[in-house]
C-alpha cells in the first residue's frame, strides 16, 4: 500500500507512503486512486486533502520506473491527474518539505494548494535530460506567470515555497500542523463554496510572447549545446500560448517521451543512480558505528591544503591548519581571503557568512594544538619521506580515535598507514582541485582502514557536499591511473603525426571539459614527470613517449613557465600553438624512424577513451573500484568526462564492449604502437565474449 486514507470528520486525507520521498510509482498512484474513488463514493465526505508521510509532499516520478511499462501502465500520472482535477468534491494539495516533479504536477492538478513555508518547489526533469511529462508546461505558466514557470523548467532549480508565495501558486501558507490546517482549509472551501477552481481554465495572456522565445532560446541554445532538453523544454512552454490547452498536454507529453529515448538522458538518470549507489559499500552495513567530526586539523596549507580548509569551514567545522612556518600559514591564510572575498564581490557569500566561517580558522606551528582534533588532513607536498615526517608526529601527538587521513594522490596508503602505530585510522581523502569546487573525494581504503573509519569519512563527504567514491590502494587509485595510460596514448600519437592542438581539440569536442595537453600544461609538466619517474623507480619499466622529458629539459613547464605543450602570453591563460614543440616532435620523430601520418579525430577519441576503458576494466577485476558506475563517476565529477556521455564505462556499454576490443586489436596491430598497452584487460575479454556490459557484468550487487 502505498498511500493511506483517512477520515477526519468530513474531509478525507490520502497521504502518499511510498518512502523515502514519496515517488509516484504504479503503486502509489494506483493507492492515491483508489483513496480518491472511497471518498467520491462516500457521502460523508465533502472534501479531500492529498499530503505526503514522512519526509515529502512527493519527489515526483519514480526514476526506476522510467522507460519501463510502469510509467505508461494505469492509472498513468495523466489520468491520475485529470481524475483529481475532475473530482466533484474540492480536492487540496498540502504541500511540506520537498514538492518536486511529478509532486508538483500532482498538485497543479488539484483545486486548491497549501504549502508549510521552506518546502523545497521544483521541476528537476530538466537535469535528467528530461522536460516535464504530466502538465507542467501547460499549468504552471497560466498560474505563477510565463516567465517564472520557464525559468523553473529550464534551470530544473527549486525555488522555496515563501518566494512563491504571492506567485498565485499557493491558496495559503499554513504556519502550524499542515495535516489539521489543510482539513480546516478544505473544510473552509465547502461552507464558503468556493467552487473547483482549474487551473488549466486560467487564461493565458504574454504579449509578443514571440521575441521573448527567440530570446530565451538564443541564450538556452549557446549554453546546452549538447543537451536536446532545454530548449525542448521552451517549446513545450511556448505550446502552452499557441495550443488549446488539451493539444499542449499532448505536444509536452510526445516532447517527454522523445528525451526519455535520448542518450542524453539515459546517461544523466544512470548518473543519478550512479551517485546514490557510490556511498553503499557492500560489507559496510548501515548501522557501522561512525565518529564524530566536531574539530578538524589540516596539514599543509598550500593549493590542497588552504582549499580543504574552506571545505570544511563551509560545512561549520572548526579548522586548524599546520604549517611548516609563519609564512606558510599566511599565505595559506590569504589565499583564504582572496577566495572568499571575490565570492563577496561576485554577490555569491555574504558578508555576515564570510565572517562566521573566518571564525571557524585557526593556525599553528604546533602539532600539540591539534592535539584533541577528530580528524587531521594531511595536505603536504608529495614526497613520501616528507609525509612519513608528518605521519610519526601525527601519530605521536593526537588523542586516540583521531583519523587520520591523507590527500596523495599517487603515493601508497598502506605504507603511510605503517608510519603510525595505528594504520587501522588511517585513510586516503583525496580531494580535487580546486577542492572548495570540486564535488569528487575519492576516498581510500586502506588494508587495514577500519570499517567505522570508512563510514566516518563516507558520512563526512557528504556534509562536506561531497560525492564519495571508495577506492582500493594501487599506483594513482582509480582516477589517476586510469589518467595516466589516458596520457601516455595522448604522448603516443604526438609520435606518430597528431599535434597537441588536434589531441585536444578531438576530445574537447567529444565533449571533455578540457584536452590532455591544456591539462598537462594546467597542472604542470614538471608535475607530471616527476610522478612518473617516481613510479619507474617502484614499478615494472613501462614505455612513455620521450617529448615530455624533451619539453621539460626546455623549461616548458605549463602555464606556470608561459611554455608547455602550447604557448603563453604574460598574464593569459589562452593557448597557441608553439612552433618550438612541433620542432621539438619533427626532430624526435625523425631520430626514431618515425614517418608522421593524419590521424583522424575519430582515432584519436577512440585510442584515448579505450586506453581508459582498458585500465578501468583492470581496476575493477582488480577489486580497486566496487563497480563500474563508481569509475564513471570519479570521470564525470573529477576528469571533467562528459556527463551526457554517462562516463567511460557507460560510454562504453553505449558503443560495445566487442567493438572496443576489435579496435584494441587494429590499434596493437600499428606498427608503432607498444604491444603491452593494447593487451586487453581479462574481464573486457570475457564480457565481450559473453556480450555483457559492464554495467551488468562489472557490478556486484
Ligand atoms: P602545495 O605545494 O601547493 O602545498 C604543500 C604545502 O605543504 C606547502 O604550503 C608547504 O609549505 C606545506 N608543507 C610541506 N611540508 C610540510 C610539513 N612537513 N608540515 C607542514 N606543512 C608542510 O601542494 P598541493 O598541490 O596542495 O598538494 C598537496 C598534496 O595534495 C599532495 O600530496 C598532492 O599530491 C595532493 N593533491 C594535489 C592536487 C593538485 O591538483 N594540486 C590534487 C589532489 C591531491
């Protein structure tokens, strides 16, 4: 049962109960009927309130359901609503907490609405690479106004119910109980006979509603270039001024369906589930015990450090951040300021905020000052000898039951862990930069990490506002290793006759935030090859092009040096290309026997996503991610992949495991290609074969 039916005195309640946020699947709107149908039939009754248990009015559809007969199967949402709109007793939404989607739809539908102040109104379908599907579009414009509805229909933002307050959308604001305030609204609206009021019979008025369009789609279109919905979305508004409303349902309704078959939008709702199912670990019940996080210490104060301080002052928690020196802390300190201010300026934090976070922060020289903190992040340069510094005197200093936790990005765990006395609190929280932006934290999972230190940290990410994403200890975790065969193929076909130029710009238009060698050139050369020379030291020799270390030997660090793949111009961050790297490569194919060839920009994205595909299928036979959807996460919130493409493991479901592993095979046949970077990961092979997925195959339960 998934909605309830109550009598309270001559007003009936049906309150969805389908937790957590009350979802309008088959059966909950199968219960929702049935309560509407026992209070038409009984003549006691005279009006009905809808409200939601628990946590929601309702969060809208049931992505489960979508593309599943479910969503077309009676009574669909349409008949639902159209029941409720052509009831012959008053019907009143009573709207708390969360009023989303299909919720609010549910609602329009309904003659009256009364809503608590603060619940979250909103119609998120847009983020789903979805427009609304059960009237929206035709309703809300007529009620809050042309404007307001596309801008909530297009930014898929909620708005708090206070703000619409006097929008027309609410009848009243109930201030105390919402369930006794409803039952006396309703029963207000039959001794004043207010009527049933529709909100579909509202005239519809926007003059030159013609240029206000164009307008919208003109700044729509530059922005959602690789998303259908958006502008969908504005001409199933715009069908609500030109159609007679029941043909403007119809236009929404085929425009709902047509994204729902996109692969845009099967991307962003497997996206969706992807992050809800990233924080469940299998041997990690709900009810692990976790730790308070009342005070945190920060190690290092430099461009991790300083950005994991605000991280945590933006969630409330104290922060003390050690330094090596007076002056490592104020320019950690500063650079604090800096950041917040210019959110000031750009009207984003308010003063009065500013001012209470400043207060969270505090700096030392002194590691007994951090002494009684609950978690220290250690944020320090990445040398293993200059962490195993600070790991001893972390170990010394703080009290029991402290976590440790370190932000490495390459170096290994466990062997950081055997630094302290006691490995069992140690853990990897590794933060992307800027970290005050940046939604991934790859979480690390130590051998011996306990399980109530992992639950902490999941639970902490997601104060912090964090996704979290566990992974198991190798060379890079899941990101950067994937990262660095990405790399190192992008190096390969500068060899064999790509520029820099056509890397990037091949895989910026497939849709990556931004090509190998702008990143290169981002994070530092210097960066780059020391890890790499760092990890020959301790791995089997594995074969890297040489122009990196050409570059280097040049000075050509990135855009710290003005030079690196591209070209700088003081004070820019814009690239050119740099006639000195092509020489640099002309010679270097010349010494190597290499004669260059055209490589198309369909070979270049093929090799550099299947060089991750490759890797990412290891790193999960290997046991280091839990699941296929975890990787495409940590790509998609932390690499910059594109999420209309549903991440490298999605993607590659999308174009087929046996045609990736046909396209391993052509590129090892190259004759300059390394014979041991083609060789296919054993699970590719076995999925192929079996013509599975990853996202079957690849994912325990
Ligand atoms: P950084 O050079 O900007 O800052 C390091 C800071 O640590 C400096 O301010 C330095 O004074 C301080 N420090 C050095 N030794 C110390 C010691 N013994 N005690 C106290 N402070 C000390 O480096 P960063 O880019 O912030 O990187 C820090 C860590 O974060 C590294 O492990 C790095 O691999 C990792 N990381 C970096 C990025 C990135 O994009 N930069 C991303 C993720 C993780």
């Amino acid at each position: 049962m998934s909605a309830e039916y109550q009598v309270h005195g001559a007003v009936a309640v049906i309150v969805l109960n389908n937790p957590p946020v009350n979802s309008l699947s088959l059966a909950t709107r199968k219960g929702i009927m049935d309560g509407l149908e026992k209070a038409l039939s009984d003549d006691g009754i005279k009006a009905i309130v809808i409200t939601g248990a628990g946590r929601a009015f309702c969060a809208g559809g049931d992505i489960r359901e979508f593309n599943t007969d479910k969503t077309r199967a009676e009574p669909h949402i349409h008949s639902l609503i159209r029941a409720v709109e052509e009831s012959p007793k008053p019907v009143v939404a009573a709207i708390h907490s969360i009023c989303m989607g299909a919720g609010l739809e549910l609602a329009l539908g309904c003659h009256f609405r009364v809503a608590k102040p603060d619940s979250q109104i909103g119609l998120p379908e847009v983020k789903l690479g979805l427009s609304p599907g059960a009237g929206a579009s035709q309703r809300l414009p007529r009620i809050v106004g042309v404007e307001t509805a596309l801008n909530m229909i297009v930014s898929g933002e909620s708005m708090t119910s206070q703000t619409l307050a006097n929008s027309g959308l609410f009848d009243s604001m109930i201030e105390g109980d919402l369930v006794p305030g409803a039952v006396d609204f309703a029963e207000r609206t039959v001794a004043e006979k207010r009527g049933l009021p529709k909100v579909r019979d509202i005239k519809i008025k926007y003059p030159n509603y013609e240029a206000y369009f164009q307008f919208t789609r003109n700044s729509i279109g530059a922005v959602a270039r690789n998303y259908p919905a958006p502008l969908r979305c504005v001409d199933a508004v715009e069908a609500a001024l030109t159609m007679p409303f029941e043909d403007g349902l119809q236009s929404e309704l085929d425009i709902f369906f047509e994204l729902m078959a996109t692969r845009q939008s099967k991307a962003l709702i497997h996206s969706f589930f992807a992050e809800r199912a990233s924080s469940k670990i299998p041997d990690l019940p709900e009810n692990t015990p976790v730790r308070d996080i009342r005070k945190a210490a920060v190690i290092g104060a430099g461009m991790m450090g300083s950005g994991i301080s605000m991280v945590l002052m933006n969630a409330g928690i104290p922060v003390t951040i050690l330094e090596l020196d007076q002056g490592g802390l104020d320019r950690g300190v500063a650079k604090i300021r800096s950041i917040y201010e210019d959110s000031i300026r750009r009207g984003r934090l308010s003063r009065d905020k500013y001012e209470k976070r400043m207060s969270l922060l505090s700096t030392t020289l002194d590691y007994s000052a951090i002494a009684d903190c609950d978690i220290a992040i250690e944020a320090v340069f990445e040398d293993i000898q200059i962490k195993k510094g600070v790991f001893e005197k972390l170990d010394s200093a703080m009290k029991a039951g402290s976590i440790l936790a370190t932000n490495t990005s390459t170096l290994d765990l466990n062997k950081i862990a055997r630094f302290t006395t006691r490995p069992q609190d140690v853990i990897g929280a590794h933060f992307f930069s800027p970290a005050q932006v940046m939604k991934l934290l790859e979480v690390i999972r130590g051998e011996a990490t306990k399980k109530e230190v992992l639950a902490t940290v999941i639970k902490l990410a997601g104060k912090l506002g964090k996704t979290a994403v566990v992974s198991r200890v190798c060379d890079g975790f899941i990101g950067n290793r994937m990262m660095e065969q990405y790399s190192r193929q992008a190096e390969f076909l500068l060899e064999e006759g790509s520029t820099p130029e056509q890397v990037d710009e091949a895989v910026e238009k497939f849709g990556f935030a931004m090509g190998p060698f702008r990143v290169s050139d981002l994070v530092g050369n210097d960066v780059i090859l020391h890890i790499r020379n760092r990890w020959d030291d301790e791995k089997p020799r594995i074969r890297y092009s040489k122009i990196l270390e050409l570059l280097c030997a040049a000075d050509r660090f990135g855009q710290k040096s003005g030079a690196g793949w591209y070209d700088y111009k003081p004070g820019s961050r814009h690239a050119f290309p740099s006639p000195a790297v092509s020489e640099t490569i002309r010679k270097y194919r010349e010494a190597t026997g290499i004669v260059p060839r055209n490589i198309s920009s369909e070979e270049i994205v093929e090799r550099l996503v299947y060089a991750l595909v490759n890797e990412a299928a290891r790193i999960l036979e290997e046991g280091i991610a839990l699941r296929a959807s975890d990787i495409d996460i940590v790509f998609m919130m932390g690499y910059g992949f594109p999420p209309w493409r549903g991440g490298p493991m999605f993607y590659a479901d999308s174009v087929g495991l046996s045609t990736i592993l046909r396209r391993m095979r052509q590129f090892a046949a190259n004759p300059h290609a390394d014979p041991e970077f083609w060789k296919p990961a054993p699970l590719l092979v076995k999925l192929a074969a079996d013509g599975a997925r990853f996202s079957e195959g690849g994912m325990p339960l």
